[in-house]
C-alpha cells in the first residue's frame, strides 16, 4: 500500500471522516466504470459504488494492510454489484411469471434497459458477470492477475480461465460484426 493510502486511513481510523474523501476521490470514477462494465447501467453502478465506500468505510477497522486498498475496494465492490445482478435477475424471472399467465403481451414490460440496450445485448448474452469483471479490472484498473484473483475471491487460474473465455467470446462477437478479420480481408484486396 502506499504511504499516502495508509495515511489516510490511519487519520480515519482516529475519527477524522473527512480524510477519507480522499480516498473516495482517487477510486471514484475507476470503481464507478468497473461498476458500470459488470451491470451496465450508469445509475446503478454509482448506487453500488456510493454503497461500496460505505462499507469500506464502516469496516476500514478491518481492513488488513497487508493487502491493497484498491485491491479491497474492488472486492467490495464485486460482490455488491453480483448481489444486485442476482436480485435483478431473481425479480425479472418473477415478473416474467407473474405477467405470463395473465397478460402476455405486458412481459416485454419486464425487460429492464440493460437487457434492452443494442450495445449490451450481445456481450450480455455470451459473457458472463465474472467475465465481465476480469475484463473491467484488468484493462480498466490495470490490476495484475493476482489482484483480480484477491478481489474476485477466487484463484489465478480461475481469474485466466475467465480472461481467455471473454477474449474469446469477445473476438468472436467482433469477427460476427465484421470488425475482425476485416483489417486482413483489406490488406489482402490490396495486394498485387
């Protein structure tokens, strides 16, 4: 950790609240856009994130300093966004069947506008919410395999599986829509 992170959580820690705006400020707009990348939705992701400081903030008294802060944070973070993607998915398969019986046509009510949204719909469909954060935090937060596999609460290899999985989803995605593959089409026509 460094020196100005353990400075600011030592002023916490002896009942200076104020100190900790600056850690707020400096992981802010990154623990947002992890948010974002792992639900899709801006007003959620900072509802997570608001939440996410929260607790960190209520438990930095256990917080073991051995470990990154960031590290941390974003582990908190992880497991607040994957409990509002199950809560989100545990209501729409109820509304789904409550609207099922008696009034087909107000499912399509139910979809929320993650599911709606042509730019998520496909990555949604094809990788999943832990792929998704390896994905976040390793281009996003520049974390190393190690910090992704401390924050996601699983093993580096989990963590790799998770990374080549998306990648491979993702290239594919691409190679669908005619992203991939068509650098090397146009440099093949150009050739004599």
């Amino acid at each position: 950790m460094d020196n100005a992170e353990n400075a600011c959580i030592e002023k916490v820690l002896r009942g200076e609240a104020d100190a900790y705006e600056s850690l707020v400020s400096r992981y802010q707009a990154g623990l947002v856009a992890f948010l974002w990348n792992l639900l899709g939705n801006g007003e959620d992701a900072r509802d997570a994130a608001q939440e996410t400081f929260i607790k960190a903030y209520v438990s930095l008294g256990r917080f073991d300093r051995s470990r990154s802060f960031k590290t941390w944070l974003f582990a908190i973070a992880y497991n607040r966004g994957i409990d509002l993607l199950r809560r989100k998915r545990n209501l729409l398969a109820f509304w789904r069947n409550e609207t099922a019986g008696s009034h087909p046509q107000q499912s399509t009510i139910a979809m929320g506008p993650l599911e709606q949204s042509p730019l998520w719909q496909p990555l949604l469909t094809r990788i999943t919410a832990q792929e998704r954060s390896v994905l976040a935090l390793k281009y996003n937060e520049d974390l190393g395999i190690d910090e992704i596999a401390a924050a996601l609460g699983c093993s580096e290899s989990t963590v790799r599986v998770h990374l080549l999985n998306a990648r491979r989803k993702l290239k594919k995605e691409l190679r669908a829509a005619g992203f991939v593959g068509a650098q090397k089409r146009a440099k093949a026509e150009e050739a004599p």
